[in-house]
C-alpha cells in the first residue's frame, strides 16, 4: 500500500471524468489536469484515459488500438484483421518523446468494419463478432493486444503517471464529450502497458479504484460466455461483466449495477415498494455469480453517457460535482477542483447507488 510520510494510505488509485450533458466537446488538458492533485494515488506503473466523441470523421468504424511487441506480430495481426474486415485506415497513434514514459510497444490504431459477408455467414450481429475477434486476438495472438475497440471513442494508456500519459499521447489534440482517467497503484497484480486503466471492450471503458476479491468467482462464470481474461489485472472482468449484463442481456445501466453491487437481502426484504423489491430479488437469485464483492470505486463510460459506481458498502472513496451542463466524478474533490474551481452541489453517492449521467439526445 502507498505510504506518505508515516501514514499508511489505504485507498491509493485514482479515477476522474467529465461529461457534457449537451455533448460539447471538450480538449483532453482538462482530464490530464485532474489528475495532478491526486498524483500521490499513484505510482507511476499504470495510467490511461478514455475519451469519447474523438473520432468524428470516422465514427461509423470500429477504432482498434492495438499494442504490438515487434513489426512482425504486427503484420501477422494485420493480415488476420484483413480476413474479416475492411480497413479504412491503419496508422501509428501519434505520440510524443518523454523521458517519463520509457519501454513503450509498437502502438498502433485501426479504423474498420466487419464484411458483411462475414457476419451473414457467422449469423452474428457486428458487435459481438468484434468482441469476439478482441478475444481472439487477446488470447491467441503473442504478443498482440486490443487495448480499445468502440466506435467513434479511444483508450490512451501505458506505464506511468496518468499526467505523464496524458502528454504522451497528446491528449491536448483531442477533443471529446466525455472523458474518463485512471492512475494506478498496483498491490497484487503487475504493472505493464496492458494492464493499466481503462480497461474497454467495444465503447464500454472501466476505470476502478479497489480490489477484488470474488475475481475467480466472477471469472470463471463470465468465461463460461466466451470472455477470456487475460490482462493480468482483476478490472479486466468488471469490464467483460459490464458488456455481458448490458448489450448480451440486455439490462438497464441501473439494474446491471443492482447486480454487480447488490444490496443486501435484508434491503431487499425492507423496500416497501414490491416490483422493486421484485426485481432486486431477481437479479440477485439469477446472477448471484456476477456480484462483485471488495472495496471499489468504478466509473463506467459508454455511447452517450457515464455511469460512477461505489461498492454498497462505500469503502473507496468518489466525490461528484456540476457546473453548467457539466458533471465531474473524482476520487477526490481536489480533482473537480482543478477541471472546475467553480462547481456546485458536491456530493458523494451513497454505497451501491449508481449515478448516472447521459448526454441528451442527438448531441454527440
């Protein structure tokens, strides 16, 4: 665990975004920024961002970031995605040279879609065939690694400080609606470029603060459903939960929370009004498997919106603000500070209650 001086900090990692409810877009400096007040939450082996809305000239294709560990799992991995998708673009993600972030992989940037051809043979719709070749590539391809695969958002990570990160991958030249952050002080699981935060699967990004102790449980039930795990960092699953309650089965952002941070049977017993009561029970006894049990603090994002998420019984920290048509989330208060000196109504959400923000309609 982080120490500071003689005081033990029990709750090191940091996480923070920033959405615009009227889809204005914003540069990628204010999330970097956010992250300076908190840089002692860190240290240095892992940080990342997830911005969304960044790719607007090619928002209709699928935005592959890909590690590579030499040029020839490069173009072995090029002639595979050639097989089933057509690629509009390939490029190297423009970076900058800083003595901060050393050790870095071949990162490059795909902008495809799948042959239709392909999905009417596979009978598959062109998400979950996307998902399913990010597994293919993630577990079968040595020294490959999908790191970001939604459509018109990106991932940017590496090992470093989430402030050092940001300036490597010219974050300032971005411009997105929604911005989410991560830096990491890894306690069990090792700090390399692909297991810093976020953690995404199509335009699902995780950023999460604590730790997991049903990960095997959790594991080896959303394994059962084609996922596979292999990122060497326990977030990796949450994220894999995410996509399976909300686009496989098709729950509502409010009732995928209800699963992963159940209440307790006897909150359920308490509600006075029974359809809820009802369908807390429900999703409870059909996917007990999937309630995540530990200390933590996530921010989900996704098309349109963010979701921030605390563990019911609240044993991370996360603070949320407003200004305007903008909400901030943070580990720390400091941090909305620093993205808007300004903010009102500071709040922090209860154990277990989802808040979550949308952009309205049509505006990104």
């Amino acid at each position: 665990m982080e120490k500071e001086g003689n005081i033990r900090i029990p709750s090191g990692c940091a996480v923070a975004a920033v959405i615009s409810k009227e889809g204005k877009r914003m540069t990628g400096s204010t999330i970097v920024e956010a992250m300076k007040p908190m840089h002692d939450r860190s240290n240095g082996l892992g940080g990342g961002f997830a911005g969304y809305g960044i790719y607007p000239e090619y928002r209709d294709f699928y935005a592959l970031h890909m590690f590579y560990d030499c040029r020839d799992t490069r173009k072995a991995c090029e002639a595979y995605l050639k097989e089933s998708f057509e690629i509009v673009k390939s490029e190297l993600i423009p970076t900058r040279r800083i003595p901060e972030i050393t050790d870095k992989p071949i990162i490059w940037r795909y902008f495809v879609s799948p042959f239709k051809s392909v999905l009417h043979d596979l009978q598959l719709d062109e998400k979950e065939f996307v998902a399913r070749t990010v597994m293919k590539i993630n577990t079968d391809m040595k020294g490959a690694y999908v790191f970001s695969s939604g459509k018109n958002m990106g991932t940017f990570k590496a090992v470093g400080f989430p402030e050092d990160v940001g300036v490597f991958y010219k974050l300032d030249e971005y411009e997105g609606y929604s911005w989410c952050a991560h830096g990491r002080y890894p306690t069990n699981t090792p700090g390399w470029w692909g297991g810093a935060h976020p953690f995404t699967l199509l335009d699902y990004s995780v950023v999460h603060n604590g730790e997991i102790s049903s990960y095997d449980a959790n594991r080896r039930y959303i394994e059962m459903f084609g996922y596979k795990c292999n990122l060497q960092t326990d977030t990796e699953v949450i994220t894999y939960i995410l996509d399976y309650l909300i686009r496989v089965q098709k729950l509502s952002m409010s009732e995928a929370a209800s699963v992963i941070a159940a209440p307790f049977w006897s909150t359920i017993e308490g509600k006075k009004d029974e359809k809820e009561k009802n369908k807390l029970k429900y999703l409870r006894t059909v996917f007990p498997s999937l309630l995540i049990t530990g200390p933590f603090s996530i921010i989900l994002g996704f098309d349109g919106g963010l979701m921030a998420l605390n563990d019911r019984l609240k044993l991370r920290s996360m603070v949320v603000g407003e200004k305007d048509d903008k909400v901030f989330i943070a580990s720390e208060e400091a941090a909305i500070r620093k993205m808007e000196p300004d903010a009102e109504h500071i709040w922090a959400p209860a154990g277990g209650e989802p808040v979550i923000v949308t952009v309205k309609d049509g505006e990104f």
